[in-house]
C-alpha cells in the first residue's frame, strides 16, 4: 500500500516537473538543484557564488529547509531574490513547493535559479525539480565512502563538488579515492573541488555553470515550442 501511495506522489511530482521544465525552457532559465548532507557547504557556496555575480544579473535563490530561515537570511544579504521554503518535517523539496514560490515571489527568466535542497542525501535525489542538473556536494569531513553508502544521489547528479578542501591537511580524507568511489556509481560524472572559504576552485565552478548555462540555451533553441 505504501509502494502504491509513494509511486503516485512520484508520479504526480514528474508531472509538475516537466511543467516546471518547459517553463525554464521558454523563459530561458537555468535551474540548478544542490544536494548535500546537512553542513556539508550548500549554503557557504551559494554565499560565494553570489558575491562572485554584477548586481544586474538576474539570480534567484530558493532555499529548503525543514524548521529555520536561517539560510535565506544569510543568502539575502547578496541583493538577490531569495525565498526561504520551510518544509515543516518533509526530507526534500518537491515540485509543487518550486512552483509555488517561484509564482509568489514573480521570478522571470531569462536568468539563473540557484535552489538548495533540504540537507539529506536520500529523499531529495527522488524528487524531480525540472531542474538542468542535480549538483551533489560532499565535504571533505564525510568520509570518501559516501558515493558508494548513497549511490542515487551520486548516481543522477551531474557534477560532484568537494567542498572545504582548506580543511584537506587537518583531516584524512584522499579526494582520489571519492572521486573514484563516485565514478564506480557514475563514470561521467563532471567533478570539482573547491573552498567557499578561500575562493580555491570557484573559476572552474562558475565557468561549469557558464557552460551549463550555454547548452541549456541551445538546446532550448533547437526544441521547437
Ligand atoms: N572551513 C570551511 N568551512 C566551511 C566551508 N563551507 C562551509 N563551511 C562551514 O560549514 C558549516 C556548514 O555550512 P553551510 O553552508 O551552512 O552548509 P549547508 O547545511 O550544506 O548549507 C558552516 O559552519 C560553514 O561556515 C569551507 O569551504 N571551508
Ligand atoms: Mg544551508
């Protein structure tokens, strides 16, 4: 019975999805999607990344969380939209929950939407967003096991970030050995190491989100509406 309840969420979820999906297309929106542990450097991230961007650029931010808005507090203070999606006990974000806040706070492409995901490596890798692309972040103080212990997320993620690599000479952690780990579930999976810390690995990863940025338009002005 419950197999039966979870598929029609699922199911009605991909549905709202895909409209999200065409939305992004006719707007020309990229919507990325990150995915972590719980302190694992979402936040941090999308702070830097935000103070990287010119004022005029047109970002927006959607930031899930189970209890707090914390995050969003700190993500406003960037001049960018920002709005906080309090979950009240639900493990992830879901469709429904993007648009309705998306429709609230009036976001218009063509532009970047930065969503951060309730922190938990399990429920959110179900959930389709009508995203570009899953980013699954893992920190350097979580052990190189975690791609084989949670292979979904890993599995449809596009790229994995390691994040706090400042802290690499007090932990022992091999970057090798994650990325191999993470390859064994998804061999094409893009990679990047980084500190939100002391800025190391922020050009590869705004020049990833470029490029991303750039096929997504493409591709949207291959498809024919
Ligand atoms: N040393 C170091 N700490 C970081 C880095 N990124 C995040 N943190 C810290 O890790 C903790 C959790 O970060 P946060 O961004 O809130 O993680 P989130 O729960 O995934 O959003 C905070 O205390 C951050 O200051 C980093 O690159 N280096
Ligand atoms: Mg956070």
């Amino acid at each position: 019975m419950r197999e039966v309840v979870e598929k029609k969420v699922l199911s009605e979820n991909d549905r709202l999805a895909a409209e999200l999906r065409e939305r992004y297309r006719e707007q020309n929106i990229l919507c990325v999607n990150l995915i972590s542990s719980p302190g694992s450097g979402k936040t941090a991230l999308l702070e830097k990344t935000l103070s990287s961007f010119p004022k005029e650029n047109c970002v927006a931010v959607l930031t899930g969380d189970i209890q707090t808005d914390n995050d969003a507090r700190r993500l406003v203070r960037y001049g960018f939209p920002v709005r906080q999606i309090v979950t009240g006990g639900t493990c992830h974000l879901d469709a429904r929950m993007v648009d309705r806040h998306l429709n609230e706070m009036g976001f218009r492409g063509p532009g970047l939407l930065l969503v951060e995901n309730v922190g938990n490596l399990v429920c959110p890798s179900s959930y389709d967003l009508g995203e570009a692309a899953k980013i699954v972040l893992l920190s350097v103080t979580e052990g190189e096991d975690k791609p084989l212990k949670y292979p979904g997320i890993f599995h449809r993620a596009s790229l994995m970030i390691l994040t706090k690599t400042d802290l690499l000479p007090h932990v022992e952690f091999s970057p090798e050995l994650a990325l191999e780990n993470a390859r064994k579930v998804h061999p094409e999976i893009d990679y990047i190491a980084l500190s939100s810390r002391t800025g190391e690995g922020f050009d590869q990863w705004l020049s990833w989100l470029s490029a991303l940025q750039l096929k997504a338009r493409r591709e949207a002005a291959t498809v024919p509406s």
